[in-house]
C-alpha cells in the first residue's frame, strides 16, 4: 500500500537539499506573505490545535502556525533541508511545539489525528512534482473529519497567448545575424526554443481571451486517481486579431475555511466552465471572499511565472476566431515527477497535435 | 599521439548542439563585434589566404573571413551544430569558400597548410571548457611559419573584491525572514552560495586594487603541457578598507598581428607582474595598439561575465593592508574539461585554502 521510493523521488527531495531554492520561494513575497495571512485569517482554526505541514522546506509555515497559538506542529519533509528546520526550530526555542520528521508522509510516524493541514505543494503548472498526493497521502492518514486544509482548492487554467517580441527575439533573430542571413537556423531555433514548456512571465496583454479552467481541485476530496491524468477540452474565441504563438498555463489557490466547503463530498463547486454570456468568466466564482494566491499573467509576478508552450510557426487569427482542442496532462512514465503535456488545436481549418514533457 | 575522445569530450560537443548557447554567444555584441573588427584590421592577412575557424559553431566567424576575403575557409567542429553551420553557408551561396568539417581537429583532415587561424575557444575563468588545446593542435597541424592567429595573445587576471550586497543577500537575508531569525540557515547557506565559483556580473567598485597576471599566454607558442597546471602567487595591498569578500577572475585578448609577436619564440612579452610605483600596473602593457577583447568589470559586461571565488568569512581588511597567496588552476582528473581552483591567501595574519571546481 506505501508507494515505493524511488531513485526520481530521491533526486526530487535532494534537490530541495540546496539552499538557494528555499531563499527564492521564501523571497517571493506573493507566496510567503499570502500563506502568512491564511494562517492568520484561520487562526481561530489553529489555535490549541494539531497541525501538520506537508514539505516544511526551511519550516517557515510551521513557525508561522505556532506563531498562531498551534498547540503542536508537525513539520514534515523528506528533504536533508529537514536538518535545517530542526535548526531553526530550535533556534527559536520552539522545539516543544514543532517536531521536525524528516521522511515521507508515507514513512514517518504521527500518533495523533490532526486538525490542520498546511502545505505549500504547487509545482509549475500546478501539477508538476506531484506533490499534491503528499497532501492527499497526510489527510487520509491524519486529519480529523472537519479539519483545515491550506491551501483548500486550487485551479489551473490554460488560455490562448500571443508574443510577438518573444517570437521575434529567438526565430527571427535568425533573419539577419550582423548583416548574414542565418534563416538556415531557425527550424533548429524553433525546435531548441520550442520543444519544451517554458516558465517565463508575460502580462495581461499576452492573453487573446479568459481562460478556461483544466482542473479544478478541491483538496479535500481530491483522489490520487484523478490526478494521474487531466483531461480537458477547451473553446476560446480571440477577443483581438494577431498571431497566436501557444498557450499559457497558470494556477490560482483558495485558502477557504472547512466551513465555506462542502468538506468530503464529491460533489464539484459552481465552475463557470460553461459559458457565461457567450463567453468564458475570467475567474471562479469566489462566494466565501476567501484569500487567493494567484499566479496569473495579470496579478503581480510570482516565482511561478507562468508556463507557455510555443508552436513552431503561429497562427494568424482573427478577432472572434474560434481555437478549440483539448489538453491532456498526465504523470510521465519515464519518472513520476515529470509531465506528458498533450496539446491538441485547431482554428481556421487546420489542425494539430503538440506534446510536450516538463522535466 | 591523437588524444582519445572521451564521454567527457562527446558530452562537451553536445552542449554546443542546443542553439541557445549560439544565440547567447552571438548576440554578446562585445564579443562578436571584437572579432569582426578584428577580421577586417587583418583583412590584409586574410584576403586570398587559407584560414581554419577552431569550433566554428553557426559558422558567423567563418563567414567573416569570407567576407573579407579569404580564398578558403576550414570551419571545424566536433559539434552537431557544424550541420548548421553547412546549411548557412550553403544558403549564403559560400560552399565554394567555406569547408564545414564535422569533427574533432584531431580527426578532421585538411589537405593543405593554413595562413590563419581564428577560434573563439575563450572559456569562463579563460581556461574553462579546455578548448585551447585544440588551437593548440590546430596550430600544430596546419598552421604555415609566420601564420596569423586570432586572438594572438590571452591574459588571465585575479583581484580581490569586496561585495557587500550579494553578501548580504544571500547570506545575511536569514537573520530576519519575516519577523523570524532563521540564521541557522546561514553556515548552509555559505556553503551552498559559495562552495563553487560563482560566473556574475561585479563592477570596477567591486575590486580593492589591481589586478594580477595569473596567466599570460601567447598563442604561438603557448603548449599543451603548461595548460595543464597553472600556478602563480599574489601580493595585494587593498587600496580601501573593506571586508574582503572573495576573489574574481577575467581576462581579455588580444589580436596583434604576427609581425607584432615574437613568432614562434619562447620569450615572455614584457607583462608587468613586477610592481611598478611600488604597485602593480592595471593592464598589460599594449604597444602595438593592437584590438583587445576585455571582460574585465570596469569594461561593457560580455556573456562571460567574471567568475568569482567567495569566502565563507569576509575578511576585514585596512587601507594598504597586504593579501598574499597564490593560486593553482588546474585540469580536474575526473573530467579534463573541468577546473579545480586551489586558492591560497593570507590577510592580517590569518592564511587560509580554499578548493574549489568549475564543472
């Protein structure tokens, strides 16, 4: 029933072993300070209460929970980066409310149920690293029914992007090379620049319309299953004439307490994955004003950026012009932590087919 | 006597087959347009001679050479990007002018001796990447008696600088991370910021006096075996107070003519590694006006940047205040397109070593 551990999961956690990753997620105050203020909002939920923090890096989540009256928190991370946490714990003297266990969620030992779970799981994507079944493997082990997640829903979102200066800078850069015609170049270039997804930052203006929701998931009832693949057809009609260069992907979060949810039921939220007024809204209905971390090309820039995935040749559309096709995401068998992205779409006529693998 | 080619070498070659590294490397304006300049001063040199380009790459070199008027041009390299460079010059109608060989200069063969050798072979720290050695055999091959070689000479330099904010944010940043001191962090963030060099863009304000030779070489002469172990000790006396954060490294070339050079002697040009008014001077001393090619940080940053060696500890030191040691640059045994870098220095009465590797 423990899933074994593998040589890709070894390598995933010793990548979290180097400092520098840590300082960066810490240094990115969208993140940090968003979850500082989650923890906050539910402190009536954490106070006196049983925590555990699923990936506790350098532990920072911890201390914030105990900094709100947790009575005991479990900081978990299969990393060396654990080592750490024990450092900064003790540091702080708060050794007699959070326990560092170094190991995986599968693996280490909690004798008590939980009232909270927090975790700062989200990859590239949302779903690169996998480490959303972490979450799910600790709540089905340990949380009490009624309990806290954080964060308790999240969303990914795919929309149709146009950036010419991108384009421009790494293809037709090739034009005219110091007076050379280096064109030979460029099928090498598109395919280099190309092949795989990018994690880069655009803006708003990249958009060509809203995007339209790949996944929706609700962390309490989410299963490992339905994560192994995500399957979603997609319907934009561009909002502007240009030439579409791919599509950009990103995610948002909700920090929505037990209450507002309807805790372990299958059932889905009010998605606007239907149109609305003939067209996609922007954005989830969001009845509970929960806090959202976001990281969409229009909210300020996140260590995430967002992640696009480039044709080799545009396509030139016009305002109103239907894309339709479909995305499929699933778990890479090569390793686990990587993803399958299948990309199919069609406008104007033609269509076509785009896979890619995050690594 | 051919040297074997290893996996080390093959995946060496294979680094160069992505087209980014090519884009980086072409678009660094210092960089390429030094070496167009430098084409068009030899141009007299060039125009109806027989010239080989080391690691031609897209072959943008080459094509200058054409330009100015060369009767043939070799274009060598062991990368699959020599395919490309075949397809630009097919495109620009120069097959008749410019000879892709896809293949090591050990194991291309050309018919013919050579009036000109052209290679941009420069690594980060100047000798990383190992790829001097094959201009060296280039040289050894085909190269006529008193044949040009661009760049002619290349110089090495070290000097001690003070960096105060990357100090702080990388180190420093732990002792209050949102409210918490987290500087338990700080020995793992030392070794994680510093245990390797560090290729980053400093300033003139960076460096506490100037620069020492760590090498001079000139390409004529220059052999195979003194590339393997280069040693040289400093004496520094920091002209401010300042903690002494670490060491960098640049280095620039030059491209003199062959008249200009000692052809084929062993002699040392006149480097000014001896103090002059009681210090050293800041550049090697240039009679010849020749074209120089500088990535020091007082000059326009190129892709190269400068490599710098960061100590765990800054060292506080006074105006006019000494630093002495050496340094060993040496091929590392478990790849010989690897660098250890010992680092020897003594400051205050304190000495220290430092060991470190480029990978």
């Amino acid at each position: 029933q423990r899933p074994p551990c593998t040589e890709f999961d070894m390598a995933y956690f010793h990548s979290y072993a180097h400092v520098g990753i840590h300082e960066e997620m810490i240094k990115d105050q969208v993140r940090t300070e968003t979850y500082r203020q989650a923890i906050m909002q539910h402190q009536s939920s954490i106070e006196g209460k049983v925590v555990v923090d699923v990936g506790c890096g350098t532990g920072i989540l911890s201390i914030f929970c105990a900094q709100a009256g947790a009575k005991r928190v479990y900081a978990v991370d299969a990393s060396e980066i654990a080592l750490q946490a024990n450092e900064v714990v003790k540091a702080n003297n708060l050794s007699d409310t959070v326990i560092v266990l170094h190991g995986r969620v599968e693996d280490v030992e909690i004798d008590e149920e939980v009232d909270v779970i927090i975790s700062e799981w989200m990859g590239y994507m949302l779903l690169y690293e996998s480490m959303l079944g972490s979450v799910i493997i600790a709540r089905d082990r340990w949380l009490k029914p009624g309990g806290l997640i954080l964060p308790s829903h999240a969303t990914l979102y795919i929309a149709p992007v146009t950036h010419p200066d991108r384009y421009s800078e790494s293809i037709d850069f090739w034009r005219n090379v110091y007076g050379i015609d280096m064109s030979a170049m460029m099928p090498l270039a598109k395919q280099c620049a190309f092949e795989e997804p990018c994690v880069e930052t655009i803006v708003g203006e990249n958009i060509l319309t809203w995007p339209h929701v790949v996944k929706h998931v609700d962390c309490y009832t989410v299963t490992i299953g339905e994560l192994e693949s995500v399957h979603t057809k997609y319907n934009f009609k561009s909002m502007m004439r240009a030439p579409l260069h791919g599509f950009a992907f990103w995610f948002d979060v909700e920090f929505a307490g037990p209450a507002m949810s309807p805790t372990h039921s299958h059932a889905q939220p009010s998605l606007t994955e239907t149109p609305v007024d003939g067209n996609q809204r922007k954005k989830r209905v969001n009845p509970n004003e929960a806090l959202v971390l976001s990281t969409a090309p229009e909210d300020p820039p996140t260590h995430w950026q967002q992640t696009l995935i480039y044709f080799y040749e545009p396509i030139d559309v016009e305002q109103d012009q239907l894309i339709e096709g479909s995305v499929t995401l699933s778990q890479s068998k090569e390793n686990a932590r990587f993803m399958n992205i299948h990309l199919e779409y069609a406008s104007g006529g033609r269509s076509f087919v785009k896979e890619s693998v995050m690594r």
